[in-house]
C-alpha cells in the first residue's frame, strides 16, 4: 500500500512536471504573441534612395507593395525627370510614365525556373545575384536614352564588381573584413 | 549608443550638406538609418550550390568598419522578414522570419502569415531552423533541417557602388563618374542573413515578388 502510494505520488510528480514543462516551453519561446510594426522595407536595389523625396522616405518604407503604385508612380515620374530632365524611353522602351509605374511598386521579381539574376544581357529582372551590377543596370536605363549610348559619362560607374571574392558554398557572402 | 565608424559618419556628413545619399538601401530614410532595423540590401537568387533552392540574403546595418563589426548585434526586438507573393498580388502569401535571442537565430517557415502587411507576429507554429548566431572572425555556424539552410552574423557588404563620386555629380562638383571608380562600400560590412530553401517550399509560381521589411516589438 505504502509502496503503491509512494508510486502513484511519483507518477503525479512525473505528470506535473511534464505537464509544466510543456506550459513552460510554451511560455519560454519569447517571440510567442509579440506583436510586431513594420520599419524598413526594400524590394529593388536603391529604389527608395532614389525615387523618393526626402519627405516622403519613412512613409514609403511602411507603405505595403500593393499599395504603392497608385501612391507613387507619379511621384516617381517627377523624380525621374528631376534627375535626367531630357528622358524619353530606355533601353527596355520604356516611357517615363511605364517606367515610373514599373518601379514604384517596389518587389523584387524572382524567376523559379530560369537564371536568376538583375539583368545579364538576356534576362530582365528575374532576381537579384551577389555579383549584379545593379548600380550600372539602373544608371543605365535612368540616363542612357533608348539605346544605353546617352550621358555616358553617367551611366557607369566604373565599379563592376565586389571588392572580395564571394563564396561558391552557403552563405555564399564573404567573410567579414 | 554603438560605435560609429569614421566612414559612416563622413557619409551622414555628406548626405547633410547635399541632401541625397544613393546605395542600395543604406541610411535610406530617417527614420531608420543607423538603427538595427536599417536594410541595406535584399538579394534573391537561385543557389550556386543546388538549382533546386533560392537564396535570400537580407543585410542590415551597413558601413560597419573592422572594430564596429566586432561588437555589432542584431537587435532582439526587431524581425527580419521575407515577404513571398506567388499569387501575383504583391500581398505576401508566404513569409520567411528571422528573429534573434541569446546568441541564436531562429527562422520561422516559409509559413503562411496570420497577418499581412504592416503589422506580425511571429508564426511559431511554423517549421523552425535555427543556428547560433556567427562571431565576428570566426568561421561562419550553419544551421541547417529539412533541407533549409540558415546563416546569421558579420560579413564583407556585397554591394559595389562608387557613391562618393555619385554624390559629387549630385553636387555640381563633378560631371561624370571616373574610371575606374572607387567602390565606396569596399572593407566595410553588415550584418548578414541568408536563407536557403527548396524551391518547391516556395509554391509552383514561374515568378516570384519578393522583398525584405523589417518589424520591431511594440
């Protein structure tokens, strides 16, 4: 009997104990319930740098995707024609309103069944890679004219590639300077 | 207060006198710059490694010299999200989030999100892959389950931009870039998060929209 009782209190002891472990780990995860605000966002390279004034830079980085094309493509517009006054179209053919209205909803496109990578020649905007020269892809569709032969002392900056090597093997960045 | 670098501070300099600061996403907007929440850049891509994963990267932090990077951390009240619309919508309809405890990265999902947009909360009934976060100078700790792999911590700025020489045609000082330019962002760092995961994880869409956001604990 006395055997039987001390078991039962130990088994009660186990159950308790497991059942408050559980309610701990539960209660232990600290991001559990959080609630979270949004602060900074970036889809495209330099977009937000760019096309946004000074002003309105805090409300673009908390306006979502969907919503910043009718808010933004005719700002965008302006800014475009602040910064190259004599645009017409690019070397994708775009005019400063298509232009302007493709940028403003700011997501990065990502092709899951193609080389992925800003722009090789070839492929436009199917991802972003560690070694694109996006800089000089946007210099040039921003300053280059309809042929990329426009302003040229503005559409490369002549730094065509990372100052360290990348990694061929995760996580691919390379090791802090 | 974290240490600021001579270099980060010579940029806030410049980009007060002239009024613009073009990097990727460096210092973009007020309200973040040189805070924990600041993204510097966001890269998408396939993996170098297995055709059948892609890659996030979402740096943070930028500017960081040698000394900054050593004491630099990622901030345990901010969450470092990709967002995932293969839908075409440009809502998110998958998420991927980092958040940051006693020296460990957690990732959740990708999940479905309880909650688009502006707000979140963290999907912690979400497959988790978890590693501890690097330290600065050492070899990089890598976490890896079911096929996802996750890294966190100091490494170089993959970004390449001769902003000094941008920011002088801005100026009215210079009228073109030189050549060769001269990568301002060269021997600085950020603090890094990369994702891998299986492509299938990602829903059966030829294209994906993609983007990074930062969320902070209120």
């Amino acid at each position: 009997m006395k055997n039987i009782f001390r078991a039962s209190a130990l088994l009660l002891l186990a159950v308790s104990a497991l059942f408050a472990s559980c309610k701990k780990d539960d209660d232990s995860n600290p991001f559990k319930d959080n609630t979270y605000q949004q602060e900074d966002q970036m889809g495209r390279p330099a977009i937000n740098t760019v096309f946004v004034t000074t002003a309105d830079k805090d409300d673009f980085n908390t306006t979502i995707p969907s919503a910043m094309g009718s808010k933004y493509a005719s700002k965008f517009q302006t800014q475009l024609m602040a910064l190259n006054a004599g645009y017409t179209t690019n070397a994708l053919g775009m005019d400063a309103a298509t232009f302007s209205g493709a940028l403003a909803t700011d997501v990065l496109n990502v092709a899951t069944d193609k080389k992925t990578t800003f722009f090789d020649g070839t492929n436009v905007l199917t991802g972003r890679a560690l070694a694109d020269d996006v800089i000089s892809v946007e210099l040039l569709l921003i300053f280059g004219g309809p042929d990329g032969t426009a302003n040229p002392a503005l559409t490369d900056d002549h730094v065509d590639a990372n100052d360290v090597p990348f990694l061929s093997t995760f996580p691919y960045l390379a090791a802090a300077h | 207060m974290k240490k600021k670098n001579l270099l980060l501070t010579a940029i806030a300099i410049l980009s007060a006198s002239i009024g613009i600061v073009w990097a990727a996403d460096h210092i973009d907007a007020p309200g973040v710059a040189n805070t924990s929440s600041d993204i510097t850049d966001f890269y998408a891509f396939q993996s170098p490694e297995n055709s059948d994963n892609m890659v996030f990267v979402v740096n943070t932090q930028g500017l960081l010299d040698p000394t900054a990077s050593a004491t630099a951390a990622f901030d345990e009240n901010v969450m470092i999200q990709v967002n995932i619309d293969n839908t075409g919508d440009n809502v998110e309809d998958l998420v991927i989030q980092a958040v940051f405890n006693d020296g460990k990265m957690s990732v959740y999902g990708p999940a479905k999100p309880s909650v688009t947009g502006k707000t979140g909360k963290v999907e912690t009934d979400a497959t988790v892959t978890t590693a501890n976060i690097s330290k600065y100078g050492s070899a990089a700790t890598i976490g890896n389950k079911n096929g996802i792999k996750v890294f966190a911590g100091p490494r170089d700025d993959p970004f390449f931009f001769d902003l000094v020489a941008y920011q002088n045609v801005l100026a009215g000082t210079a009228s073109g870039f030189n050549n060769p330019g001269s990568d301002t962002f060269a021997g600085t760092n950020v603090m890094a998060v990369v994702v891998e995961v299986p492509k299938s994880m990602l829903g059966s869409a030829a294209t994906l929209n993609t983007w990074a956001v930062t969320k902070r604990k209120v």
